[in-house]
C-alpha cells in the first residue's frame, strides 16, 4: 500500500521543465530584441529615404519651371523634410544654376540626411550612413 503523504509530496516538488524554460527564455530573448531593434531601425531608414525621395521629387517639379530659382526649390524640398522631422538634411543641384539651365537640359536634385540623427533609437547600434535621393528632370 502506498503512503498518501509521500504522493503529495512528489506532486509538489518543482518540475525540470521550469529550469528548462529558464534557460531558453535567457538565450531567446536577446534574439528577440535584437530583431525587434533591428526592424524598427531598418523601418526608420526605408521611411527616411522615400521622404528624401518624395522631397527631391517635390525640389525637382518646381525646379523645372520656367523662372525658378534655387531657393524656391529648396524651400520646397525643406518644407516637406521640415513636415516630417527630418533633421540636418542636405539639398543639393549638381546640374548647376537654375537661372542658366534652358529648356530640355537636365536639372538634377539631390536631398540627403544623415541615419543618425534621424534614428528613433538614435542609431547606436548602426554606424552612421548618409541617405541621398537623386531625380533628374527636364527643363519646362
């Protein structure tokens, strides 16, 4: 006959399966937050470079307008930059001045940024990279 108070006993005692999940929580979870980090930083990086694309775009359509100076293009591109945060960004017109571009030749914008200050976990995991959009359009 067995002994009730020795079954009681047994039931009571702590499973291995505990130290079991100790340990692969300890060694899962740095993986889990690398990859939680690490696609909110990639994330980051796509969104920052389709708006330095969109403000290229944008510097670009008013670049190629008849009369159009450097600064509206540039103020276009920095008030589409400025709307989304973007901080220390670059706008550049490798082509050359817009008072002597004529009609047909190519105008060409370049707006870039820098990942690390626009990093919502102000990019100390990645080494700092300069993101730069480039469209070329024709002169109106």
């Amino acid at each position: 006959m067995s002994n009730p108070f020795l079954m009681q006993n047994e039931s009571r005692q702590p499973s291995n399966r505990q130290g079991v999940a100790t340990v692969e929580l300890a060694l899962c979870l740095p993986v889990l937050a690398l990859l939680v980090f690490g696609s909110i930083e990639a994330a980051s990086f796509i969104s920052l470079k389709q708006t330095l694309q969109v403000a290229a775009y944008e510097a670009a359509r008013e670049a190629i307008t008849g009369g159009a100076l450097e600064a509206d293009a540039s103020g276009r591109a920095t008030a589409i930059l400025g709307s989304r945060s973007i901080r220390d960004a670059n706008v550049r017109f490798p082509s050359g001045p817009l008072a002597s571009t004529v009609r047909g030749q190519q105008v060409v914008v370049e707006v870039s940024a820098p990942t690390r200050t626009n990093s919502p976990l102000a990019g100390q995991w990645v080494a700092n990279r300069t993101l730069t959009a480039r469209v070329v359009m024709l002169k109106e």
